[in-house]
C-alpha cells in the first residue's frame, strides 16, 4: 500500500520531520548516486541538521528515491505499533489502554489522526481529539517524570555532598572542642601555676641571698687558690732541683758500678791454687769422696783449671748442687749458693741484676735449652769474675744445642762419683782463699797429647771449631786424663749416647788393655 498518496502536503511535512537524522544520512551515503541526483553538488555528511535533512525529504517526496525511503518507515511505524498494542492486549488491556499505552511513543504522537488515517480506522473528530488530548498529556507527564527523575538524582546527589560535609565540619568541631577543652585545662593549669609565683619570689629572693654568699665565700677561696699555686711553683722549682741532685747522684752511682764492674768482671782465681786444692779436698771429704780413689787428684786439678777461667761450667742438676756446696764452702765460707730458676718470661735485665748482686758462686738453672744460648753467654761473658754453673736436668738436654755452645763453657761430668748425688750436708768448716785478677799467660798445647785428643775426638763424631778449641787445651798427658775422664768420654756417653771403646780404634789402643795411659782402668771402669 502507498500512503504518501493518501496523506496531504502538512502530513507529509510532519512524517519528514519526524523521520531521525541519523537514519536518513546513513541512507542517503549507501547511495551517492540517487542523492546526487536530489541534491546535486552535495553530499550526504554535509546534513547536519534535522530541519536541513527534513526540507530535503519533503521537497523530493516525488522522486521514487525519496518516497521509497518515507513509505519504508511508515510501513514500519505502523507495523511496530500494531504489534504493541496487540502485545498490551494480550496482556489484558482493553484496546483503548493500549493506544493510551503504545501512543505516546510513537513518531505520530502529535498527530494521531494520521495514523487512524493510515491505518483505515475512523472515528469521530471529538474522539481524535480527546484521545490525542490525552495522549499528549501522557507524554508530557511522561516527559515531566523523565525530567524529576534527572532532578532527584541531581538532589541526591547534593544530599550526599552535603552529608559529607556535614560529617567533615562536625569532625572538625569535635576536634575543635577537644582542643577548646585542652586549653581550658591549660589555663587552669596557669592559673594554679600563678598562684605559685608568689612563693617562688621569695624563693628566689632567697636564692639570690645565697647565691651572694657563695660568691663571697668563691672570693675566698680564689685569694687562697692563689697563695697555693704561689706555693706550689716554688714546691715545683724545689722538685726540679731535687731531680737533678737525684739524677746527677745516679750517673755517680751508675759510673762507680760501671767503674767496678770494669775491674772486677776480669776472672778471679786463688792467689794459691794449692791451697785452694788442699780446702777444696777437705770438702770432698767431708761429702765422702774417698781420697786414695783413682780419680780424685784428677778431679781437683780439673776444678782447679775449669772453675776459674770466666766460662760457665755445665753440669748435672743431680750431682752439681753438692759440688757448688764445696767450692763455695772452700772459696767464700759458706755453704749458700745464690740460684735463678728459668722461668718463660725471664728476661736479659733480670739475669744480669742477679749475677750483678749475687756473690761469688752462683747457680742458672735449667736455662740449657730452655733460654737463647747465646744471649746467656752475652750475659755470661759480662760476670767473669763469678763462678757461674749451669745445671740441666738430664745431660741428653746438650745433644740438641749448639755445638758452639761448648767452645764457651766448661762441660763438667760426675755422674759416675755417687758421692756427688746424695746431696749430703757439709760439716766441714767453711774457709776463705785469697783471690786475685787471673794472668794472661800464654798457654801452649803439647801437639803430642793434642794430636792424640784430635783423632779421638774425629772418631767420636766432634769435628771442627770445638774439636781444636778442646784440643788447645791439652798440655800434658794429665791434662789429657782430666779432659776424658770429666769431659770428652761422659760427653760421648752420656750426651751422644754412644760406646766410646766400640767406636774409637784410637782409644783402645792408648787406654785399652795393651795401651799406655795410666788411668786406663779408670776409664775402662767407667765408660767401657
């Protein structure tokens, strides 16, 4: 059916105004050609507006392009209604609630007429009237519910800003109030605080009084002070002098002890060394030592050479503390002898104070091995006017020292004179001998006996420096009997554990059965 034929030139008009813009651009832009032909030299996306696309619509309702287009949504308008209504009646509407219903919304809501018109319905013009009155009153109030409901929103949300800033302003008053109520509290602290002052005035008036007295009494003090210090520079200035006396008295002193240590640490020895032999054979003696044994003149001649030559004499803990009893009981009248035990942290100054104070004899005990060797002989080498023994524990302790060492001291064995280790008191009556500086008188070895010692000593294992300086020191056959009895054969023994006769060729033949040496039943008795 066509419905522009049927509709006047206003109805027209009022559809092309009604139709929506969008649609007709969208329309007229699928088809450029047919629009040019409407409008030519324009296009489609130059209508913007509805009264623009609207004028178009009406002025070429004539041509098929157009009309095609107008009659489509007619169509489709009364299609849409039909269906609403039919749909509000199915529900139980009557077909007048339905118009009232499904009018409103639709494109011929201001003119209804037309669409009773359209659709070959006919009423009555006061019908269409009423029912288009009312049919616009339905929309206005629907559009003036639309517009309240924009409204309440807009109010609820002012409400709600509103309740926020009531929230945030009544916050603040309360914090507003807790801080008034602090400051009250403060004033009334203030006011509690004022009322005090009175009572610090004159506190501190009385203060102040006190205060005046102290500085007074500070004046006082400070005239006092200075007399002090006025004494005190001159007690200062009498220290000072004191200081000087005291150090120059003790360079005096320091000299004179520098001075005798310059004479006396020269070696001493008897002035008589005969009779120094016959006391010293007293002693031994007393100690039980018999005096017809074979070895006993050689014992004193050995004591007699070693113990005065300003070296240290080493010799066994065990059989030493009775022979230091005798020699100082025969020298210098008394039994005592003077001992420094090693300890770890014994130092250079503490052995030299002790020999420096001690007496003539004294004893350094377990410092072999144990102590540096030759800081010991440095120290030695400073006291040569004391007879210095060296004790050690076990004579094995020798074997893992320098050989050096020996060129510097006197090895002196007794390990096989028992009478030695019983360290028996003394009864002899103690004596004094006469001592003076020891002579350098040159001593000149008997190359014979020295030769002799020589060979011995290379078959036992001594080579070298200590094998010559021994060997210098033979000047006789005896001398050479007191070395080996006293020295080399218990040094082999003893010290380098080993069994001189099985080992020296030498040594059997001079002091073996067929040898010459007249002590050979000595040393066979004692080292074979």
């Amino acid at each position: 059916m066509k419905y522009l034929p049927m509709m006047t030139e206003d109805e027209i008009r009022y559809v092309c105004s009604v139709l929506p813009l969008r649609e007709s651009v969208l329309y007229f832009k699928r088809y450029p050609k047919d629009f040019g032909k409407v409008m030519p030299g324009f296009r489609a996306t130059s209508l913007k507006s509805q009264e623009q696309v609207s004028g178009v619509l009406f002025r070429s309702r004539n041509q098929h392009f157009i009309s095609s287009f107008i009659e489509k949504h007619i169509i489709q308008w009364i299609d849409d209604i039909g269906t609403s209504i039919s749909e509000e009646m199915a529900a139980g509407a009557s077909k007048e609630s339905a118009w009232l219903q499904v009018l409103p919304h639709c494109f011929f809501v201001d003119k209804i007429g037309l669409y009773f018109k359209l659709t070959g319905e006919e009423h009555s013009e006061e019908f269409i009237a009423i029912l288009g009155a009312s049919i616009k009153l339905t929309k206005d109030s629907e559009k003036e519910r639309k517009r309240m409901e924009v409204v309440l929103k807009d109010k609820s949300s002012e409400v709600r800003r509103v309740e926020a800033e009531f929230e945030r302003v009544q916050s603040e008053y309360n914090e507003t109030r807790k801080k008034l109520s602090e400051r009250i509290g403060e004033i009334e602290v203030l006011k509690r605080t004022s009322a005090g002052l009175e009572n610090l005035k004159e506190t501190i008036q009385s203060l102040e009084q006190a205060i005046e007295r102290l500085k007074q009494k500070a004046q006082e003090r400070e005239v006092y002070i200075q007399g002090l210090k006025g004494e005190l520079l001159s007690a200062r200035d009498e220290q000072h002098h004191l200081k000087e006396k005291i150090r120059e008295s003790i360079e005096k002193q320091r000299a004179k002890e520098y001075i005798e240590q310059e004479v006396f640490r020269k070696p001493r020895c008897p002035k008589d060394i005969d009779e120094f032999k016959d006391y010293l054979g007293y002693n031994l003696q007393d100690l039980g030592v018999p005096t017809d044994a074979d070895y006993y003149v050689l014992l004193k001649d050995y004591l007699g050479e070693v113990l005065f030559q300003g070296k240290p004499v080493i010799v066994s803990r065990n059989t030493g503390m009775s022979l230091m009893k005798c020699v100082s009981n025969t020298l210098i009248n008394t039994t005592d002898v003077p001992t420094l035990v090693f300890a770890s942290d014994i130092t250079e100054r503490a052995i030299d104070s002790f020999l420096s104070r001690s007496k003539r004899i004294v004893c350094l005990d377990n410092f072999i091995g144990n102590y540096n060797e030759t800081t010991l002989i440095t120290i030695s080498d400073r006291h040569k006017d004391k007879v210095i023994f060296l004790t050690v524990a076990y004579d094995r302790t020798l074997r893992y020292v320098p050989n050096e060492l020996m060129k510097y001291c006197h090895y002196l064995n007794l390990n096989r004179i028992e009478e030695f280790t019983a360290n028996k008191e003394l009864s002899e009556d103690p004596s004094i001998v006469d001592e003076t500086e020891v002579s350098n008188d040159i001593f000149t070895p008997d190359s014979r006996w020295s030769q002799l010692l020589r060979e011995l000593l290379d078959e036992f294992g001594i080579r070298g420096a200590l094998s010559a300086y021994k060997s210098a020191r033979v000047s006789d056959e005896m001398s050479l009997s007191r070395l080996l009895a006293f020295d080399v054969l218990p040094y082999c023994v003893d010290v380098l554990q080993i069994a001189p006769f099985n080992t020296s060729e030498r040594l059997v033949k001079y002091a073996g059965d067929g040898g010459r040496c007249s002590h050979k039943d000595l040393f066979k008795r004692w080292f074979a």
